[in-house]
C-alpha cells in the first residue's frame, strides 16, 4: 500500500511537472524564463514543494542526500550556472589546495561532467557545470544527480588525497 500511495504521489508530482515542461526546445539558448523553468522541474523531479526554481536575484538551490547544488542565472552572459558544493572552508584555503583540487581534475579524476570553481567570497569549492543551451528536462536531471553525487565523492575522497598531496607530501614519496 505505501508503494501504491508514494507511486501515486510521484505521479501526481510528475503530472504537476509536466504541466511546465518543456521549458524550451532543445539546443535553443537558454533565457532567464527557460532556465527557471528547467530548475523548476528539476526541484519538482527531487521532490521538493512547488518553488519558483530561480528567484527574482537569479538564484536556487537544493539539499538532498547530503549534497547541495545551488543555481544562478547570469543575465549578462545568458547562462544558467549549477555548482555542487564540494567543501566549505572555515577561512580561506591554505596556499596550494586549490592547485591541488585543480590537479585532480586535470590528472582525469571524475568531476561529474563539471569543473573545479572557487568562489572566494563564500569559501565554497564547487562542481559547477554552465549550460548555455537548452537541453532536455531528463538530460538536466540525469547531470545534475550526477554532478551531486560526484561532488560527494569529491568531499570524501579528493579532499583527503589533496590535503595528503598538500599537507603531507613525504607521507605519498615511496620508499
């Protein structure tokens, strides 16, 4: 029964999503209209309560997992920007750990189809992917999970080989 009455709320959550989609055609640029409504039904999709997807500043986000994904619109370069928060620092990073979160992206560590991004005002270490064009509401879910639950792996393992790399490089030398 519980499986029958979370179907029918999934169900009635996707009929409610799919009301807005789609929020554009596919490989068509990006505006501030679609890529709200492309997060609008990403959030729907996560199961979070109706939101507007992208406020009225540019900006949206979830938590779900234990990962966090944040949104920005960037009016100027008509683009939808998606970080997955990787770590937050408590003050700004040590010299050489950011070089060394870009080193494993550069030696081919999965980034979950997304890019190392630093933003200092916030000490945040991201994932962060930029969609320019539009792309299907299933393909957006589907990078998004991915970038999410990469930046977890990202938060776990990559963070301690890079401060080992950084903080402890003799401990890596073999003997």
């Amino acid at each position: 029964m519980a499986t029958a009455l979370g179907s029918g709320l999934a169900g009635l959550l996707r009929s409610w999503v799919s009301v807005l989609a789609p929020a554009a055609p596919e490989n068509t640029p990006l505006t501030r209209e679609s890529a709200r409504r492309l997060v609008q039904g990403f959030l729907g999709e996560e199961g979070t309560p109706p939101s507007a997807g992208i406020n009225e500043k540019g900006f949206g986000g979830l938590s779900a997992g234990g990962a966090s994904v944040y949104f920005e619109w960037h009016e100027e370069s008509q683009s939808l920007e998606c970080s997955a928060l990787v770590y937050r620092f408590r003050e700004p990073p040590k010299q050489g750990v950011i070089d060394g979160f870009h080193a494993e992206e550069r030696e081919g560590t999965d980034a979950g189809g997304g890019t190392v991004d630093y933003e200092p005002e916030n000490r945040g270490l991201f994932l962060s992917r930029t969609y320019k064009l539009m792309p299907t509401e299933r393909a957006f879910a589907k990078d998004m999970r991915r970038l999410m639950k990469t930046s977890l792996k990202w938060g776990d393992e990559v963070l301690d080989r890079v401060a080992s790399r950084v903080f402890h490089p003799e401990e890596l030398q073999k003997p």
